[in-house]
C-alpha cells in the first residue's frame, strides 16, 4: 500500500493558515493604542488639576496651594504651585513580551479487507443398478458446489490544530519629559513666602523735595494677600494728588508730590503707609573761579 501523506498536507495547510500578523500585531497595536492613552491622561491630569483656567478671558493659571504658618513671630503665608508636590502621571511601557506556540496533529488510518468464498448452488444426482448372478447393487450419487464473494474497506483521517499565546507587558512610571522638568523647575522656584494681609511698600516715609524742585518723586508697590504684584490697586490720597499724574512702572505706582501729607493705601486691605513730602533748603551761592585762576591738585 502506498504511504498516505494526507497528514503532512493538512499540517503544513494548518500553519500556513495561522494569522500571524494578528497575533504578533494585535499586542503590538494594543500596546502603542494604551502608550498613547498614557500620554493623553497626563495631559488631562494637568490640565484639570494643576491649570486653572478664567471662563470670561480665557486665561490660564497654575493652580497654588497657599496655607499660612508662623516665621520669625509673624503670621506668613506658603504659595506652592500644586504640579511641584502632586506626582504628575507618566506611564510608559518598557517591555512587551510576546510567546507563541503552535500544536499541530495529524493523522490518516486506512484498513483495506477483502473476503473470498465461492458457492454455486448445482446439484447432480445419479443412481446404478448391476446383477451378479443372485446378487443385485444399487448406488446413488449427489453432488453439489457454491461460489461466494464479498470485499470490504474502510479508511480513516482526522487532525487538530491547537495554538497558545502568552502576552507579558511590563510598564512603569517613566522618567519626566525634559520640557516638563524644566516647567516645574520654574514653579518651584516661583514658591514664595508672602503676608496673608498684602504688602505695601514705598520708597521712603519722608521724602525732600531736591534744591531748584517743585516736586518729590514717591514709588509705591504692593503685593496680595497671595504674593502677587498689584500696583492698579493702589490709592494714594492727599493734597493736590490728581488720578492723570499717577504712571505704573515695572510693577510700581510712581507720582510726583508737592510738599504735603499723603496716605497711601491698598483696594482691599487694612494696610496703609502716612508719607510726609517736605521742601529742602535754598543751596547757599559760591562764587565761582576765574576762567585765569588755576587750581592746585
């Protein structure tokens, strides 16, 4: 009997039917889909958490955590930028292990039976009689053949085609992009230690009007409650003080005062500074050297 490769035909049919591009590319493309879910829920924690964001103007600040402690017996306050002490999620996959294996079984039974017998249903039949002298013999004859065939064959093949597939995927809270690292180092060094009630500050309490002027010159600066610069919120009151005179520079108010007392106060706060503007004295006249004379070092 000839070898049956029908086994072999169906296992290499079998493998050449495996899709491997599913299955190495599906964990592939799951992995690179998850990677970017990562990178786009850091996103979002950043925005929703450590961005505020104003609904008329649509500006965007960083969201401070402010709470107040005593220093040197005075009652301060600590502004922290939220993204410098919260972890910032930042998830990535360092490993993707992908192991596969195939099980392919194959097998073909084949069993050929051949039964002979012959019966052929044909009879014959004869009788003799002879005498010999006072004897007498009688003899019958019967005779018979059959012929009978029969053939029988069975054939059997069956296969199974099993595969398994282990998937191990290793991530891990990845090291800060440098662009953020750089973001928050600014914000950490933007923490600042401010009065819960404001700061007010001038340049000095008493100022003198300079020889040959009209006017003093006086700067005043203020910060809120939460640290931040707010010259527009200053009001200066007194004699002779009009609104067009007053001119904002690099964060202070700066105006020109005659001789006088002026008050100058914060919008919103309790704090106030009294300035007393005073005129200086008339120089005393020299005189003055000849063109001649020379001078002696």
């Amino acid at each position: 009997m000839a070898v049956d490769k029908t086994p072999s035909q169906v296992a290499t049919s079998a493998l050449q039917a495996i899709p491997f591009g599913s299955i190495i590319g599906g964990p592939l493309k799951a992995c690179v889909e998850a990677q970017a879910l990562a990178a786009k829920t850091t996103w979002e924690f950043i925005q929703n958490v450590g961005i505020n964001i104003d609904p008329k103007t649509g500006e965007k600040r960083a969201v401070n955590v402010s709470f107040s402690f005593i220093q040197g017996g005075k009652l301060v306050q600590l502004n922290i930028p939220l993204l410098t002490i919260v972890p910032i999620p930042y998830i990535a996959i360092h490993e993707i292990d992908i192991n596969f294996k195939a099980n392919i079984s194959a097998s073909s039974t084949s069993t050929s039976e051949t039964t002979q017998s012959e019966a052929k249903d044909a009879a014959l039949k004869a009788s003799a009689s002879m005498r010999f002298g006072v004897f007498k013999m009688n003899a019958d004859m019967n005779a018979s053949y059959s012929s009978k065939k029969d053939s029988k064959a069975t054939s059997d093949s069956k296969y199974s085609v099993e595969y398994t597939m282990d998937v191990a995927v290793k991530a891990g809270q990845d090291s800060m992009p440098a662009g953020m690292s750089k973001i928050l180092e600014l914000l950490g060094n933007a923490l600042d230690v401010s009065d819960p009630t404001g700061t007010l500050e001038v340049n000095a309490t008493q100022l003198i009007i300079e020889n040959g002027k009209e006017k003093a010159q006086l700067i005043a600066t203020y910060k809120d409650g939460s640290g931040l610069l707010a010259p527009d919120k200053l009001i200066i009151t007194g004699t002779g003080v009009n609104a067009e005179d007053f001119k904002i520079s690099a964060d202070s108010r700066i105006i020109d005062l005659p001789a006088g007392t002026y008050t100058v106060k914060a919008e919103g706060s309790k704090k106030e500074v009294v300035v007393n503007v005073i005129a200086g004295e008339t120089p005393t006249t020299t005189g003055t050297p000849d063109a001649g004379d020379e001078t002696n070092s």
